[in-house]
C-alpha cells in the first residue's frame, strides 16, 4: 500500500484533501485543543471523552480501509501513517495479550500546555478501534501517561474489553 502522503489529494476547486473517499483537513492542534480550555472541568472531561468515542467510530473506519489479512499488518500501516497525518511518532507493540503503544510528539499534548491529566483521547479512540480489529473484539485503551503532564511520552495500554456483565445477573466475587 502506498504512504498516506502519496494517496492524498488536494481539490483546490473543492477545498478539500481526500485519501479516496475519506475526507481529512488540516488544524493547528492548539486551536483544537484550545476548545477544551475554553470549557468548565467537568464539561471538558465529558467533550475528551467524546472526541475519543467519535475518533474511534469514524476513525476506525478509515483504518478498516487499511486492514489486511495479517493483524500485525494493521498495526504497521497505523504507526506508519500516524506521522503523516501530524499525530506524532507511534511506536507500537504486542504486549502479553494487549498492546502498548508509544506516542512521542503528541500534537495533543502539545497543543493543550501543561495539564493535570491526559489529554490525547483522540489517539486512544484511535487506538480502542485499532485494538478492536487487532485483539479480534471490543477493546479499550488508557492513556496511561501524557507528556501534557510531564511524561516524556504519551503511552497507551490497550486491551480486550470486559465482557458486560449479564442483566440481573450478581457480581462474581
């Protein structure tokens, strides 16, 4: 497959990039990130969490057109075409039953300044999809440290989901 950068098309007639039919644009991260500044704590909390879920829905399906026959496979194209889309520099790995995933230049983290917590619930949106297809069911990633918080990188833990637990059903112990 050819790199990202090589499949983009500009349409300056349209304003617009596309990798086929998937649109992308381009924004500087601290104006993105400035938007959960501008936002109450627990308002900014819940707008994260929902930049996650929404990158994990329509961002997942641009990294199923990637998919190929070999999970691993997958994993390749995603740290190779982080970068060319400005997410910084992924450097992922199996680890035991989950994945581990390293992010050094986070646009996130630079965008949104010193911070108490992390910041980057894109990239694990990102990641909860990707784990999805990888770890074959629904995954869930943590962001474990943020360089927004004084880490050197930003690193994500990303793992199966629990399964739900049964209606009525009591909790085991």
């Amino acid at each position: 497959m050819a790199a990202l950068r090589e499949r983009m098309v500009f349409d300056a007639e349209r304003g617009e990039y596309r990798d086929g039919t998937i649109r992308y644009m381009m924004i500087r991260p601290d104006a993105l990130m400035g938007l959960f500044a501008e936002l109450p704590p627990d308002a900014a909390a819940a707008a994260l969490a929902a930049l996650g879920r929404s990158v994990r829905r329509f961002g997942g399906r641009s990294a199923a057109t990637y998919r190929d026959s070999a999970p691993d496979g997958l994993l390749e194209v995603i740290a190779a075409t982080a970068p060319q889309l400005g997410w910084g520099v992924w450097t992922l790995r199996r680890e035991g039953e989950g994945l581990t995933l390293d992010v050094q230049n986070s646009p996130f983290a630079a965008g949104a300044g010193a911070q108490p917590a992390p910041v980057c619930a894109a990239i694990g949106g990102m990641m909860a999809a990707v784990g999805g297809m990888v770890l074959s069911g629904e995954a869930v990633a943590v962001e474990t440290d943020c360089a927004a918080s004084g880490a050197a990188c930003c690193r994500f833990a990303v793992s199966r989901a629990a399964p739900p637990a049964a209606a009525g059903a009591a909790p085991r112990r």
